[in-house]
C-alpha cells in the first residue's frame, strides 16, 4: 500500500436515512485494502438529510478539527403547518397549525429571512448529539428528561439564504413523501410511532394542501439547517420543519464531486 493510499480524504455521497457511520461503512467495505485503517468523518448529516459528507482515514484523521471548522453549504425545503419535537419529518408531531389553507406571502417571506442573516444566539435542537451532563441530547429527549437539565445556547452564523422556490403539497402527496423517506431509515429512530401519528395528523387536518419553501444557505460551522428551519417558523408565526436537507459543499468541496459507490 503506498503513502497516498494510507491517508487521505475522501468526499462521499450521504444518502436519505442513512447515517454518517453507514455511509462511511459503506465506502470502506468497498476498499478492502483500508479495512483496519482509522477512518472518521468531518461533521455529522441527520439521517433524514442527504448530501456530501467528507471521510478522513489513516493519519489524515488527526486534522479532523480543521475540516470540522469550513463553512458549509445547503439546499434546504422548509414545510409550514407543523412542527416536531425533532425540527424535521421524522419526529412526533409537537403542533400543527389549526389555520386552513395556510399561505406564505412572498414579500413577508423574504423580509424575515434577511433579518437572519449575521449572528444568531439559538439554543441546540433537543435531537442533537451536543454533550450536556457528559450524555449527549438526543438521549435525554428521547428519555423525557430534557426538564432535568438547561439546553445551553451557542452562536449561528448565517452568512446568505436565498429563496428559490415557494410551492404547495397536497395532504396525500404530503404523506407519500414522508412515508418513502421514514421508511429508508434503519434503526430505532421511532419510526413507526411516527408514521402513526403523522397519518392521523394529517387525516384529521382542516387543511388540504401545505406550503414548502426552498432556500439555498451558506452557514458556519455547528449550524443545524433543522434549527434554522424552526426558528424561521417561529419568527413568521406559522410553525414549521426542515422537509428536506442537502448538503451541496463544505469549503471547497462540492458535491458534484462527491462519490456514491
């Protein structure tokens, strides 16, 4: 095995309801040759979320710090109607608006967006893996016990968001969509008490269609796109969840150039 192939980074193809590790995983079950070499990858992806994620191996594992702390990129659907206790589909429903046929007027849209560009104080997400008491969040969530401890908040830098899309999705089309995504998810992720309540939700809403926003941002390193997604909810009164997430770059890595095999 020569030098280059004992260290090195390499820019993969996170799919929906993977996760990080899986994927990981999976690329080096495809190169036998780095079967007990150390590997780890720089920034984690939900597993609802898709995109690039970049897997250093060998002793390019020792820099992993440095690629945590590039900027990243990512294209983004925001879903209005509902939020969860996860920020995004795969979650149980928290709340959903009782407004019928809700609508997002552009102008206003755009307006609340640009007053998030900059610094923002926001606390983690409750699913996060963020160390509090030495057990990261998403345990005490899932145990209940997030009344036991304080969630500590940190800085979000959003350096650009930009809106390319603002359409509506029919109830059923709705949950075709969210059914396709849970079901790619492995592991005990409450899958189907979610998918219980997500039917029965969306049964008994007043509403038969929903809007979903598509943004394009460009974010500092530790921002959650599900928070952002929550947060941009809040400030237009209408609650809201990340419906889709792509990564598209971190630094100078795209992408396009990212590898699926």
């Amino acid at each position: 095995m020569s030098e280059l192939e004992k260290s090195g980074i390499v820019n993969l193809y996170k799919e929906v309801g993977e996760t990080p590790f899986e994927c990981m995983a999976r690329w080096r079950s495809a190169h036998p040759e780095l079967e007990f070499a150390p590997m780890t990858y720089a920034g984690r992806l939900d597993p609802m979320a898709e995109g690039l994620i970049l897997v250093l191996y060998g002793d390019k594992t020792h820099e992993k710090n440095d690629y945590l702390s590039f900027n990243k990129e990512y294209e983004f659907g925001v879903l209005f109607g509902f939020s969860t206790d996860t920020y995004d589909i795969l979650g149980k429903v928290a709340f959903e608006s009782n407004l019928e046929n809700i609508e997002i007027e552009k102008e206003m849209l755009e307006e609340t967006v640009s007053k998030m560009i900059g610094q923002n104080e926001m606390p983690y997400p409750a699913f996060s893996s963020r160390p509090v008491a030495g057990r990261p969040l998403f345990l005490w969530a899932k145990e209940g016990k997030l009344d036991e401890i304080k969630i500590p908040n940190h800085i979000v830098e959003i350096f650009s968001i930009k809106i390319l899309e603002n359409r509506n999705i029919s109830k059923r089309e709705l949950l075709d969509y969210i059914e396709n995504k849970i079901k790619k998810v492995k592991g005990d992720f409450r899958q189907e008490e979610i998918l219980k309540i997500w039917r029965e939700k969306l049964f008994d809403s007043m509403s038969e269609s929903f809007p979903v926003v598509k943004c394009i941002a460009e974010v500092g390193s530790g921002t959650y796109i599900r928070q952002i997604a929550h947060v941009l909810g809040e400030k237009l009164g209408i609650s809201g969840l990340t419906f889709s997430i792509k990564r598209t770059k971190v630094g100078e890595y795209r992408v396009e150039d990212s590898e699926r095999g």
